[in-house]
C-alpha cells in the first residue's frame, strides 16, 4: 500500500492504477521519462537529449 501510494505521488502511477498488477506492468523507460533531461528535451527546450543535459549541468535549467 505505502508503494502504491509513493509511485502515485512521484507519478509513475497514476491514481486510478493503484493495483500490484499496474506495478509488475512497469517498465523501465517509464522511470525513464521521468528525469529531467528527458522532460527539457519533450519540451523542445533542448535539440537533443545530451544538449538537455548540457543545459542542466551548466544551470541554464535548475
């Protein structure tokens, strides 16, 4: 239940998917799209995923 409730709140989840099976259904590229050089790239903020990356480490993006 506590897991559950952490993948909700981090959104990896989304609430009405608050079942054990929705979690084995995981896969890795949905941790993936979480980070935040991913995020500034979908944005169109950046022209590739490591010039994102570029843009954080040099703290244009925080």
């Amino acid at each position: 239940n506590a897991l559950l409730r952490r993948l909700v709140r981090i959104g990896v989840l989304d609430e009405g998917k608050m079942k054990l099976d929705y979690i084995l259904g995981l896969k890795v590229e949905d941790f993936l799209e979480r980070r935040l050089q991913t995020q500034v790239f979908k944005l169109g903020l950046a022209k590739s995923i490591h010039h994102a990356r570029v843009l954080i480490r040099q703290r244009h993006i925080r």
